[in-house]
C-alpha cells in the first residue's frame, strides 16, 4: 500500500512512506464499466463490493466469475444490461453513483437494536488502523456472527467496497453489519450501504445534508462523531441503535 521515496524537508533530505495510487480497470461481460483509482490488493473484494453497492447487480449470486489479471478486472454478471449515466457527479469522489431517484432508492427493513457502545468502539480500531498518511479506513463488524473487517484505502469509497465485499466473499449476512468510515459521511457512501442492506453506518466526522436525506428514505440509521460516545450524534432511524 506504501512506497518509499526520497523528499525533502527543511533543507534536509529524508525518506517518506507515500500511499501507493494505481489504476484498475473494471470490464462488465468482456465490455470496459470505468477505470478506479485505487490503493494495491483486495481486488476481488472491491469489484464485489462495488457491484453490489452500485446496485449493479441485487445479489453476490448473479456474478458467475470475477477474473483478475494485473490491472484489469473482468466479472462476468448474468443478465446484465448497462444502464445509461444519468451525469451526477458525486462529493465522495467514487466517480458513479447512479442517480437520486426516489423510486429506485433501497429501503431498509430492520428489526433489531444495534449497540452504540460496540459501534464506538470499533470506530476507535478503524481509527486506530488508519492512522497512517494518506488513506481512510473502513470497517464492517457483524453483531450476529464471528466477522469483523478493516481495510484502508486511498479513496473512502473503495474501502467501503473493499469491506463490503469481504463480507460478501464470506456469505455474511449484511443486514447484521455496521459500517463505519474514517472522514465525512457523503451521500454516495449513505447510498452504498443502503444498496448493500447494511442498517447502521457511521463516520467519526459528519454528515452532509444529503447523506441525512438518503438516510431517512432508505430508512438507515446513520451516525456521526464517532469513538466519543459524549458527543456521538445520531442522525437518522434512533429507533435502530441501544444507547446504554
């Protein structure tokens, strides 16, 4: 994820870990979808997690085979049709969130108390894993099985795709996760972990308004301030989250 080189500072010469950025090209079916920008490894965790959380496909089933070669990726998607762009340009920088359509928008069905204790907590690990320069960290926790996953990456986007995907290559149950991120909560990342049926996902910084509106019309409870649990603001679906 790192590579050394020569910098200066100061008058002095030293030597710098620098986040590695490379690009990936993603094909659908044989055909090039779009080219990422992306930090090295977990390939096959983020074309799933990006298929999944485009809304692309609506089940980890329909991808028959995701084949890796260097720097291109190909998954071939049983009865994928592209959908023309609808031209949004997105804050989160992921390039191709599909557009804000209301009626196309996911709508969480959630049943069960997700502990803001636990949630802080593992908000304190991510933090703790990406204290390094240049890359923010995500992490997907499961509170009904044995899984948890961090991974960094040079853009927010790709490890929430990452971690998603990790979940979906070990058939955890996403409407059990939570996922919480390192920088603000965008609404192209609220957006993606509705798509994937993930009920609580979080930030230790902020929202955007319209992160809070897709929120509330998916019906996913998503947080902010995270790891003080003084200051932990809850910004939509409180009903989802035990607060003692």
């Amino acid at each position: 994820m790192y590579e050394e080189k020569n910098i200066i500072v100061s008058n002095r010469k030293q030597t710098k870990k620098i986040a590695i950025e490379e690009p990936v090209s993603l094909f659908i079916n044989g055909k090039h979808f779009k080219t990422f920008m992306i930090s090295p490894g977990q390939k096959e965790e983020f074309t799933y997690g990006h298929l999944i959380c485009e809304g692309l496909v609506e089940k980890p089933g329909e991808i028959t085979s995701i084949n890796i070669d260097g720097q291109e990726i190909n998954a071939i998607i049983q009865g994928y049709q592209q959908q023309p762009s609808k031209g949004l340009i997105v804050s989160g920088c992921g390039g191709g969130t599909n557009y804000l359509d209301d009626e196309n928008l996911p709508k969480i069905t959630n049943k069960q108390k997700f502990s803001l204790q636990e949630i802080n907590k593992f908000m304190i690990n991510v933090l703790e894993s990406g204290k390094n320069t240049g890359v923010h960290s995500t992490g997907i926790k499961s509170t009904k099985q044995d899984f948890k996953r961090i991974i960094s990456d040079i853009g927010r986007h790709n490890s929430i795709d990452k971690v998603i995907g990790a979940a979906i290559k070990q058939n955890i149950d996403l409407e059990n996760c939570f996922v919480v991120s390192t920088g603000r909560m965008s609404s192209d990342m609220a957006l993606k972990c509705a798509q994937a049926g993930i009920p609580v996902a979080g930030s230790h910084r902020s929202l955007t308004t319209l992160a809070i509106e897709i929120g509330n019309k998916t019906q996913t409870s998503l947080l902010g301030k995270l790891s003080n649990p003084q200051k932990t603001e809850i910004y939509t679906k409180p009903e989802y989250i035990k607060q003692s």
